[in-house]
C-alpha cells in the first residue's frame, strides 16, 4: 500500500501533465486561472460592500482609503516584483505573490473597522502587484511580439472572468454563511492553486529560444534610437498612469455606484454586475483577434494598433454618459460599453509597452508601467470619495471620459517605434 502511494505522488508518474504545463500553452493558460483568481480577490471587497458597508460603518471617504492603501502597496510591490522576476525568473516571485495575496483575502475576514480593513487591503495589494509583472516577464520569454497578443489577451480577459465571477459567487457564498466566511473561503481557494502550481510548474521557468532577433548587449545601439524608445516608453508610462485611474474607478466603485444610485441590493448587485464585467472580457478577446488581423496587413505593430487603439479609447469614454442618467438598464449599458473599451485598450497598451522595451528588463520596466498606473489610482481614490460625498458621481464619470479622450488623442497621434531596437534604456 505504500509503495502504490509513493507511485502516485511521484513525478514520474504525471509526465505527460507536467510537460504540458511546463510547455508554452500551458503556461499560459496556468496564468489566466491565476489571473481570474487575482481580480476576484481584488474585487471581493466591492462585491460585497452593500453587505460590508453598513457592518462596519464604511463611508465614501474611508472606502477611498481603503482603494488608496491597496494601491499605494500595489504600487510598490508591481514595481519590485517585476525586478526581482527579472533577476530571480517569474517563478518564485508568482509562488510568493500568490500566497501573500490568498492570505490576505483570509484575514479580510476578520477586519473589524476602518483601520484593519485597510491594513489587510494594503497586505493584499502587495501580493497581487507584482502578478501582470510576472506574466509580462513570462510571456516575453516565450513569445514573439507578433504571437503575443492573444495569450496577453487571454491572460487581461481572465481578470474580467475573475471580476464577473465575484458579484455573484461573494453574494451567493455571503447569503449561506455570512461575509466574513465568504473571504476566508475564497482565500483558501488560493492556498490551494498555490499548491497546484507548485507541483504542476515545478522548478523555476527558464527561457527558451523565440523567433525575435535578440540584440546582444555588448553591441552598442545607436543613441537616437535608444534616446527615441525611452521617450516612446514614458509616453505610454503616462499614458497607463491616466487611464489605469480610470479603469480602476470603474472596477472598484461600480458596485458603490449601483447600491448608492440605482439602489441595487446585494442580490441584484450579484444577478447584473457581471454584465460590464462580461463586456470587458469581450473586449480583450476582440481587441487580440483585431491586432492579429491588422498584423498581417502592416509589418508595424503601431501601425496595426493605431485605428484599434482609437475605436478602444471612444468606446472607453461611454462610461460619461453615465452622468446623464437614472435609468438602470440605460447606465449598465454605457458602463458595459465602457468596459469593452477599457480592456481592449488595455490589451494594446500592454503589448505595446512589452513591444517598446529590451526583452531582459520587460519585468522591470513593465512593472514601471504598471507602478505609474497603480500610483495614480493611489492617489486619486480618496479624492473620488471625497468628490462623490459632496457632488456625487456624475463629475468622476465625465472626468473619466475626458482623460480618454486625451490618452486618445496621445497614442494616435504618436509616432511609431521600432520594436526593441536598443539593447537597453
């Protein structure tokens, strides 16, 4: 009997599923399960505020608090994760991220006032910062850019999964045995594909050979191209700052704004806020399928996301027309076109922002990317509540669609990059 338990546990006895993990598909599809458990975490809290809220006294202003700390250590940790992914490779850094973050969503709850709570948001938020970081990391190892975009695509859309799951699955498990133990079962869930990935991934990833030039860093690269990329990578770091924001307003606050506005319960929160979600799904898969088919009439991926890049960021700018109304389907419609803009222009931005930088400081500089955007949801989430206290929600819907019009009007009229043309920034 022993012997038959020692077979079982042994590796030799799964080969064949832990090549196909290890391979290139199964990575990835690894990480887009990752990727859905990421943003149901993160998004735990917002799903079950009109349960939450009233508990422990949560107010506009300290839910903004609350977003600011996730932030601020998401902010951080998004940065020194693709750092240490770079040096150590993306395989411890996403055991130790994943592992952080389902602990945190554990002791969510077990918060008892304003305090803890964002103390437990900001422990979250530095295990889930350096996740998009890891999978930049991973994916530029193993794909070519003009290959990338639909598992990058995958891997964004699966957040979405993550977040239409989270609505009704935290209200469901919420109505059964109460909020606290819906975040500390959702929390063991990741203990558990912590596990699974240990035993599945193994050893540390290691990279393999792709179908790009790789410059050789003891070639020196001209100083205008190098000079022209690092400008080309601050605009498109400004770029993920403003629009980032505005995203994650939508992410965040839009439960807050249907039980505020629209006066949704929890279990109407739960049966229609996977609709927007749902739309972004769509939206990363769309946006992938269209940059695939524009690859193959221009050899420039800027050229081929220029006019995807411009349908993305007017669709994104529905959400202001929020502003203008009271009607419930009317404002799940526009939030839901929306969020078919957001996540298709965040699947360009990112390819983008992967295309534009040396491929052996993706992590870092991905995650410089990724900071940026983090840092300005930081700061702007207290000033969202403080704003909504006093004037309502109208002012950030408006606020939201201008700044895509402006990241807009940024990206499109840049001008194109060569893709990693230097050997370093």
């Amino acid at each position: 009997m022993e012997e038959s338990r020692t077979d079982i546990w042994d590796k030799r006895a799964w080969p064949a599923f832990q090549r196909v993990a290890r391979s290139d598909s199964g990575l990835y599809w690894i990480l887009v399960v990752i990727s859905a458990y990421n943003y149901l975490d993160r998004t735990s809290l917002s799903a079950l505020i009109a349960t939450v809220g009233p508990d422990l006294h949560i107010t506009n202003l300290v839910f903004g608090f609350a977003g600011n700390a996730f932030f601020a250590s998401y902010t951080v940790f998004y940065l020194f994760g693709g750092r240490l992914a770079d040096k150590l490779g993306p395989l411890p850094v996403l055991y130790l991220s994943l592992g952080i973050w389902s602990t945190a969503e554990i002791l969510q709850g077990f918060v008892s006032g304003s305090v803890s709570l964002c103390a437990v948001r900001a422990l979250l938020g530095a295990g889930e910062g350096p996740f998009y970081a890891i999978a930049a990391k991973a994916l530029s190892q193993r794909f070519s850019s003009a290959k990338r975009a639909n598992p990058l695509a995958l891997i964004l859309s699966a957040g979405q999964v993550g977040a239409i799951l989270s609505a009704p699955t935290m209200s469901a498990i919420a109505a059964h045995v109460g909020w606290r133990a819906s975040f500390v079962l959702v929390g063991l869930c990741g203990l558990v594909l912590l596990g699974f990935c240990q035993f599945a991934l193994g050893s540390p990833l290691r990279s393999k050979p792709i179908d790009i030039e790789i410059p050789n860093p003891g070639v020196s690269a001209d100083p205008t191209k190098i000079g022209r990329i690092g400008k080309v990578f601050i605009s498109l770091l400004l770029v993920r700052a403003a629009t980032d924001a505005a995203y994650y307003f939508y992410v965040f606050w839009m439960p807050k704004y249907f039980h505020d506005v629209q006066h949704f319960n929890q279990s109407q929160i739960g049966h229609y806020l996977w609709v927007p979600y749902t739309a972004g799904f769509a939206g990363a898969i769309a946006s992938a399928k269209a940059l695939s088919l524009m690859m193959r009439k221009h050899a420039d991926a800027h050229e081929g996301r220029r006019p995807l890049f411009l349908v993305a960021g007017l669709l994104a700018m529905a959400g202001g027309l929020t502003a203008f109304t009271l009607n419930s389907p009317l404002a799940l419609l526009a939030l839901s076109v929306a969020c078919f803009g957001h996540l298709a222009w965040l699947t360009l931005l990112y390819g983008a922002i992967i295309d534009a930088v040396p491929m052996e400081r993706v992590g870092f500089l991905f995650g410089l990317s990724g900071a940026s955007g983090t840092l300005a949801s930081a700061l702007s989430q207290p000033a969202i509540g403080a704003i909504i206290d006093r004037f309502g929600y109208p002012p950030i819907f408006v606020a939201c669609s201008v700044t895509m019009l402006l990241a807009v009007i940024a990206v499109v009229m840049a001008r194109p990059v060569a893709i990693r043309d230097a050997a370093s920034l």
